[in-house]
C-alpha cells in the first residue's frame, strides 16, 4: 500500500496529519504538486514535483495508484480514476469517495 496525495490544493494542516500518519504507519507517502513542495525528512515521505498544467498532478497520481493504494484529493474526476484503479480515495476532511456519491453526499461523476 501506497499513500499519494494530490497537493496542490491540500490544507497545510491536512498535510502534517499525513505526516505523522506517514512516520508512525511506516507507509510510503508521495505527495504531488506542480509546485516545489516541503516536507521532512522521512525515508516515508517523498515530494514529486510535477510540470504546471491542467490536471498534470492528477494524471500522474492516475498513472501510479495501484489496486490497495489510497489518494487523499478533492478531485472528484481523479476519486473516479482511482476507485476504477482498485484504490481508496478520500476527500482531505477523510471522507470516503464512493461509486455513487462524493464526499459531501451529492451524486457525483463516480459511477
């Protein structure tokens, strides 16, 4: 299992939960952005800087999520791609992505 988080549009504090999730879980966690991002010194975390875009960060989180992996996002397109992928996708507040439903409980493009 693998943890990606689409960070570009990520709260700061949302991502220092990720964190220390990351360091006490042991999982690998890549955070992706189109920007030059921070983050401490882990062998668990890793930033991947991507090139500026339309949905560049989103399609390489697409192109490397795995069946078991989870995706932290508030893009409803890319909870899609990862939920066909065999992933978990989670909206950063932690609220799961499913088939039928966005987070905040409106239908959605998941179908």
């Amino acid at each position: 299992m693998n943890i990606w988080v689409d960070a570009d549009a990520c709260p700061a504090v949302i991502k220092e939960i990720i964190f220390r999730a990351a360091q006490r879980t042991g999982i690998m966690t890549t955070l992706i952005a189109n920007q030059l991002l921070r983050v401490p010194p882990s062998p668990y975390i890793r930033a991947l800087q991507v090139p500026a875009g339309f949905d560049v960060a989103d399609n390489k989180i697409a192109q490397e999520v795995q069946p078991g992996d989870l995706v932290i996002t508030a893009d409803i397109p890319l909870a899609a791609q990862v939920i066909e992928h065999g992933g978990t996708a989670l909206n950063p507040r932690g609220e799961l992505y499913t088939r039928t439903t966005s987070a905040s409980g409106w239908p959605c493009a998941i179908s």
